[in-house]
C-alpha cells in the first residue's frame, strides 16, 4: 500500500498503462525465495537475483517474466547489465555471464567461496568479491582470470572502478585501493569494524561505511582520512553522492544527509527500522528501504518524507531508479515497481516545445518512461515513417523499437485504451493530430520525429473538429505551433462557445492536464502552468456532457 506524506499530485480518474500517482504500485512479481539482490534496468528490463537460487529478468513496463536462469545457490548478488551481457555472482561460488535476451549462459567462473558481493563491469573487465577473502579481475568476453589479489577476510563489498583503480572493502576492517590493470596494492585504511558497504567515489574522494557505526571519506589517491562521521549503528549501508552530499544508512533506523566536503551533518530522517540499504539518488529524491517494510521516498535538499510503500517484509535491497519508476527487492519474495511521482512545476521543462511559438516544427524530446506526447503535424503520419534519434544516430520507429530505446506500440484513449502499433496489428498504424499518446522510452535523450526528412508531407489543413466523449479525453492540439487554450472553442452541435464559455456553462473542466514527469495544468486564466496547447504535448480534458466538439478556428 501507498502512504501519502504530502506530496503534492494530480490525481486523474484515467492514467496510462503501467503508469501510477507517486508511490503507487504499478507492478509486482513473485520469486521463490527472498530477496537481497538490487535490481539492475537496462534496455527495457529488469534483471534481479533471489534466494530461490535464480537470477530474473523481467519486462520493465509489465513485470512479466522474460526468462530465468537457475544457479546452484542463492543469488544475493545485485547483477551489472552492460553490453547485451548479465553479470551476477552467486552463493554456489561462481561469476556468471549471461546473454541479457536470452538468459543463455556465456561462461562462468568459480571462485573459492559464495559471492554476494557485486560486480563492477569496466573497460572490458569484470571485478568481483568473494568469501575466499579474494577480489578477482576477470575478462568481461570470455571469463578468463586476469588478476586476484587476497585480502584478510571474506569481500561482500562490491567494487567500484575510478581513474584506473578499484576501492572495494573486506571483512578485516579494511578498504583496500588496487590497480586495475594489476590488483597491485596501491594503499588500504583500516577501519575500527568490518566494511560490507560498497565505496563511493566521487570528486577524487572514496566515501564508505563500516561496522564501526562510522562513514568515512578517504583520500582516493592516498587513502588518507578527510573526515568520519559516527552514526548510532552500524553502516551496511553504500552511500550515495550526489549534488555535493552523502546519503547513507545506518542500523540506528536513520538515513543521513552529510555535506560531502566536510561531513557535516545536514539531515537525517529516522524510519521504522534498520537500513540496510543503499540509498538512490534520482530527480531531487532519495529512495531507500529499511526492514520496516517499507520503501522510502525523501526530499534529496530537506529530507522530508514524499510518500512510503509498505512491502510484505523488510527491504534489505536497494532500490533502482529508471524511467520514472523504482524497482526494488524485498524479503516478502516480490520485486517491486512503483512510481517514483518525482518532480514539480519548478523542476521540470514545462515549456520545452516551440517556445517563442514560431510554429516551427521541432523534434519532440522524450524523457525516460511514460510520455504523453501528441502528433505535432496537421496530417495524419504514418507510425512506421516516424523517425528517433538519439543525438548521434537516427532510426525508423521499428528500428528504435528493435534497439530497446522505446516500447513498440504507443497508447491513445477513446473511453478505453487503443494501441498504436506501426506493423497495423494495433488498432491504428497512424499518429493523428486530434489524439494524445502515451509513448513509454527505455532511455532519456531521445526526440521523436512524425517523419524522415526524405518523406516530410506537404502541408495539410489542420483537422477543423476534434469530437469529444463524455468524460475523460486524451487530445492532441491538432497544430504543428502552439495555440493559447483561448483561441480554441466547443459546440454542442447548436451553440458554439469560446473556452471560457465552455468552462462557465459547465461543459469542460477549466483545466486540462498534460504530463512531462508529473501532471500539470494548462488553464486560460493564468493560474496553471501554461496557456498554451502545444503540438508535441498530449491533454487530459473532462467533459461534463456528451455529444461536445472541440474546434479549432481557423488561423
């Protein structure tokens, strides 16, 4: 269950498919056994291990399974997903390789003792912990063993790879800094407890926890002390850098806040239960679990809580965050997807299309996970004309869906939803002025073109009418240029009125709805986020009766 603690969020009787107000559940999926393993998404998927001895791969959007590979221990480990390959260690002492499609295995490697500490995937190499006190360096392609380097106690720390080096900690209190290319030891620090928390380096500073009840910042080029801060438990915790702090957990039940620099505490927010966790930073928010069953999310600047989600068991995992969406473990055997609502009017690009309302077209931009877009020409385009591009390569719609940057079919919503699907197994094969779409991308960076420049139409006549069901509907503006939501106006099929006509008469709702990370408002009278309809935008609007249409005049 979702429990709201202030966020602020629209909530519409409509959303889109996998798509849920801030905290909500938007999917779950059962294993066999508990969960320790953090999730890792790539490419539209969700790859997770469990104590039921397998390692998962699921559909990001749905959480159907994909496939399953079983090892012959539990898989505590968190998987590293780089280059179409699953890395993931396991408690039968191996490393796997698995092809990330298929699950089909490309070689393993057996260590001398059960492996939960995770891999780190770098320039070609895998690096790995192991309960034989050992961190090995193994080739990422073929397994083979590149270097070992033995330490004085079990390693459930995961390493992390900067600048040439790996930092990674033992269970002989120690951080150890090693060459990558050699494991040649470069320097250790010896902590005052075991380290089982994975170091962090950020800004040539390594920041890590310890059983001592401390997080330390060394030196990452000498190890040296910059400073420690004494919690009250101890730190299994990995922290988390991010804008200049070190979010991290302690077994006192709170997560902390602490000025990266110095150390200083900035804050801290007590859950109902120990953290062991690892904190995620994403969009202004952190989100963590403790073993109060429950998944956190806290304002990143202030540590207020934004809402919690209560799981059946404690939350010993990590969260992922991607696409608008957390993903975390629990030890109720369920992988969790919620929706992170992450975002407010002053964080997000509320006026990114056609800004100077030049109505010149323009690409639209695409934000990672759901968007709500509309066509942006004035002539129905092909779907399968539609062209990504990344930034550096472009690609038909059917090629971007293929590659994993964007999910197949788009969604638009006549009474109930309808897929768009470019190979006209869907209910249209078309993107139409007069229609939102839900759009669900893979990965951010992308921007969606309603056509080639080999195939770009000739102009058309923008559709005059745009008819309306009763309730909510899921519009497009009809214009490749933004419109001010004044200019547009509403019959009844006898009286026609102007939208704020329409608003006072009681046939609309004086707000519509569009989405760009959060919902917000677009209204004729200033008072929400926009007045303007714009053409790579797609709008919640509410009707009051049927049998209305929305008209466009004309220019």
């Amino acid at each position: 269950m979702r429990t709201a603690l202030g966020l602020a969020a629209v909530m519409l009787s409509v959303c889109a498919p996998g798509l849920a107000a801030p905290g909500d559940l938007v999917w779950s999926y059962a294993t066999g056994g508990t969960l320790s393993s953090s999730p890792a998404v790539s490419g539209g998927y969700v790859y997770v291990g469990s104590n039921d001895d397998n390692l998962y791969c699921l559909d990001a959007s749905t959480g159907a399974l994909v496939w399953s590979y079983a090892t012959g221990f539990d898989v505590s480990s968190s998987p590293a997903a780089e280059g179409g390959y699953v890395y993931v260690g396991s408690f039968d002492t191996n490393v796997y390789c698995l092809d990330a499609g298929t699950g089909a295995v490309v070689w393993s490697y057996a260590t001398g003792g059960h492996v939960w500490s995770s891999p780190a995937v770098s320039a070609g190499y895998v690096y790995v912990g192991s309960y034989d006190n050992k961190v090995y360096c193994l080739d990422a392609a073929t397994g083979a063993l590149v270097w070992s380097q033995s330490t004085g106690a079990d390693v459930i720390s995961s390493p992390s790879v900067s600048g040439g080096y790996v930092y990674v900690g033992s269970y002989d209190n120690k951080v150890y800094c090693l060459d990558a290319a050699t494991g040649a030891l470069v320097w250790s620090y010896a902590t005052a407890g075991d380290v089982w928390s994975s170091p962090a380096v950020s800004g040539g500073r390594v920041y890590v926890g310890s059983l001592d009840d401390k997080v330390y910042c060394l030196d990452a080029a000498t190890g040296a002390l910059v400073w420690s801060y004494a919690t009250g438990g101890d730190v299994y915790s990995s922290p988390a850098v991010s804008g200049g702090r070190v979010y991290v957990g302690s077994f006192d039940d709170k997560v902390y806040c602490l000025d990266a620099a110095t150390g200083a505490l900035l804050w801290s927010y007590t859950t109902g239960g120990m953290v062991h966790s690892s904190p995620a930073v994403s969009g202004g928010y952190v989100y963590v679990g403790s073993t109060h069953f429950s998944v956190y999310c806290l304002d990143a600047a202030t540590g207020a809580p934004a809402w919690s989600y209560a799981t059946g068991e404690s939350v010993w995992a990590s969260p992922a965050v991607s696409g608008g969406f957390v993903y975390v473990g629990s030890e109720d055997r369920a992988v969790y997807c919620l929706e992170t609502g992450a975002g407010d009017p002053g964080e997000w690009p509320q006026f990114r299309h056609d800004l100077e309302h030049t109505g010149e077209h323009t690409p639209a931009p695409l934000d990672g996970g759901w968007n709500l877009i509309g066509c942006g020409t004035t002539a129905a385009t092909a779907l399968a004309d539609c062209c990504v591009t990344d930034g550096i390569d472009s690609r038909s719609y059917d090629e971007a869906a293929a590659a994993g940057w964007l999910q197949t079919m788009l969604y638009y919503y006549q009474v109930g939803y309808l897929e768009c699907r470019p190979d006209g197994t869907g209910d249209d094969d078309r993107l139409r002025p007069q229609y939102g779409y839900w759009l669900l991308a893979y990965r951010p960076g992308l921007r969606l073109s309603p056509w080639c420049a080999a195939t770009e139409p000739s102009p058309a006549e923008a559709p005059s009418e745009v008819p309306l069901d009763h309730g909510w509907n899921m519009i497009g503006s009809g214009l490749p240029h933004s419109r001010p939501l004044s200019w547009y106006q509403l019959t009844d099929g006898m009286d026609t009125k102007t939208y704020e006509e329409a608003v006072a008469a009681g046939w609309v709702a004086a707000v519509m709805y569009y989405y760009d990370g959060a919902y917000f408002m677009c209204r004729t009278d200033g008072a929400g986020d926009d007045e303007y309809l714009r053409p790579w935008y797609g709008y919640w609007l509410l009707t009051y009766q049927p049998g209305l249409t929305l008209v466009l005049p004309a220019p």
